[in-house]
C-alpha cells in the first residue's frame, strides 16, 4: 500500500494536464503539495487539494529563473516544512520548426523551461533532501527523449538533457537517500492532447498498440510509486509510459490487420 502520509511534495507546471493529475493523487496519498506554475489556474488546484483535507500552496513562478525558484522554494518550506517530494514537470513544447528555421529566442526559451527548470529546482532542493537522508526526485521527460520528435528539436534535446541530469543527480546523491528517476510518457490525454486536431489526434492513436491514449492519472499513479518507500532501490532509471508504442507499431498493426 501507498503512503506519503507527513510528506511534502513539490510540483513543477500542475495548473493541469499531468502535472495537476500528480498534484491530486500525491495529496490523495496523504502528503502536502506546493505548486509553482506561471499560470493562474493552478490556484484551482489547490483549492482541489485543500478540499481533501491536505495543506497546499501555490507559488507564481517561471521555473527558468534561478532566483524566483529559489524564492519560491523557501517560501514554500516556510509554510509547508522541507521538501521531501519533487517532481520536475513544468515544461512547454511550442517551438515547432526545422532546425534551419528556429530561432536562437525559441531554442533558448524551450531549454530554460525544460533543462534549466529542473536544474534551478534540483538545486534548491537537493542539498536539504541529503542532509536529512530521504528524497524523491521525478523527472517528466518524453518518449521524444528516445527517438526524436520531427520538427521538435529544441523540446527532443532539452528531453533527452533531462536523462543525463537524471543519471548525475543519482550518481551525487544516490548515497544520501535520495532517488531520482526519469518518467518517458508517451501520448497522454490531457487538455491540449484532446484540443489536437481529430486527424492527427487518430494518427497518434493508431501509433500505439492499446490502441487509446494514456491518462494523466496514469502517469501521476508511476510518479506516485517512484516516490514511495517501495521505490527506494530504483534509481537513475528511465520508464517509458506509452502504452506500447515504443514498439514496432508497423509490425503490431499489421498483425492486428490480420486478426481484423
Ligand atoms: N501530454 C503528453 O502527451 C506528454 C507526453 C510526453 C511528455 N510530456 C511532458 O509532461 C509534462 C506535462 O505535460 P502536460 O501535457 O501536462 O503539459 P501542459 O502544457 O498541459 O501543462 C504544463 C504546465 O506547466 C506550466 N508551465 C509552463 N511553463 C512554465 C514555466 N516557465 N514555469 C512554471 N510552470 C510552467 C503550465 O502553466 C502548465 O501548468 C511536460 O514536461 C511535458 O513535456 C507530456
């Protein structure tokens, strides 16, 4: 059974989709949330929280700047106590273009956001994590990481950076009681999945061998193991979550053709 019953957890970009998921099952399990987002919303989330009975708060902040993070995070250990829990979620994917068209702005913005975000918070957190010998830390990577995303270099890169983050943070802190693993999602059916235009929504679908999307929920159940007690041997890792599709999806169609 689940506990994180007495702890605090932090969470990066949980306004909504997979991170607002997380938010919700961790406090379900019984720890206390901090949200730091750039987006409003998440004032919603919160009051979700509250609502089960958990102390929550959320902190405005953009993850890529080093001092509103470090502000945020004492503010949040201020009121909640110190961060036992935290999950790097927070990131963007908006800067679709050919290498040769993107432009330095949007390179630079997507690494601050997904690469630096998780470095600024890594940073603040993990010292305090060693000193009192527990710690999860979870990375939301993507199934990109591994394969590329066409047109999507910047969010593929800043991916992929975030696995040898990943495998460093567990090679400095493995021995403190820390953790810290890398989660690869796949195609998951959050608010601007299911915005997706329907033809390439189906496409997407077609990709995967369970033959649907995944849930947030889904995902934030992973995380929620990985920051157990039950997870404490598994350590710089990376897991896929996608419902198969990582596999020779031409070849599992086909097969499914057959059985049509
Ligand atoms: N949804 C998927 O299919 C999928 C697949 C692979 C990986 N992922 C990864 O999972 C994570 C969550 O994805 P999602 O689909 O739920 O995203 P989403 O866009 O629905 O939510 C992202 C959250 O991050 C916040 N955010 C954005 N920029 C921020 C900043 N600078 N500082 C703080 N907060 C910021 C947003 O306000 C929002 O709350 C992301 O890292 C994403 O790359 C998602």
């Amino acid at each position: 059974m689940i506990s994180l019953e007495g702890k605090v957890a932090l969470i990066t970009g949980a306004s909504r989709g997979i991170g607002r998921a997380t938010a919700n099952c961790l406090a379900h399990l019984g720890a206390d949330i901090a949200i730091l987002d750039i987006d409003e919303q998440a004032a919603a989330a919160v009051d979700e929280i509250r609502a089960m009975g958990r102390k929550a708060l959320f902190i405005h902040t953009d993850v890529a700047s080093h001092q509103s993070v470090r502000a945020a995070v004492a503010a949040a250990e201020a009121e909640l106590g110190p961060i036992d829990i935290l999950v790097n979620n927070a990131g963007i994917v908006k800067n679709i273009a050919p290498i040769a068209k993107m432009t330095p702005e949007a390179w630079q913005k997507e690494l601050g956001v997904n690469l630096t975000g998780p470095f600024n918070l890594i940073q603040a957190i993990a010292p305090g994590m060693a000193e009192r010998g527990w710690g999860r830390i979870v990375n939301i990577s993507s199934a990109a990481a591994k394969g590329g995303l066409f047109n999507q270099a910047g969010y593929a890169a800043t991916k992929s950076g975030l696995l040898g983050l990943t495998q460093n943070v567990t090679l400095e802190y493995a021995g403190k009681g820390i953790t810290c693993n890398a989660i690869l999602p796949g195609v998951i059916g959050t608010e601007n999945v299911m915005a997706m235009p329907g033809e390439i929504f189906d496409q997407a679908v077609r990709m995967v061998p369970t033959g649907r999307v995944g849930e947030p929920k889904e995902v934030a159940q992973l995380i929620a193991f990985l920051c157990s007690d039950l997870a404490g041997y598994i350590n710089g890792v990376d897991i896929l979550i996608d419902g198969g599709a990582a596999l020779n999806t031409v070849v599992l169609g086909s097969r499914k053709a057959l059985r049509n």
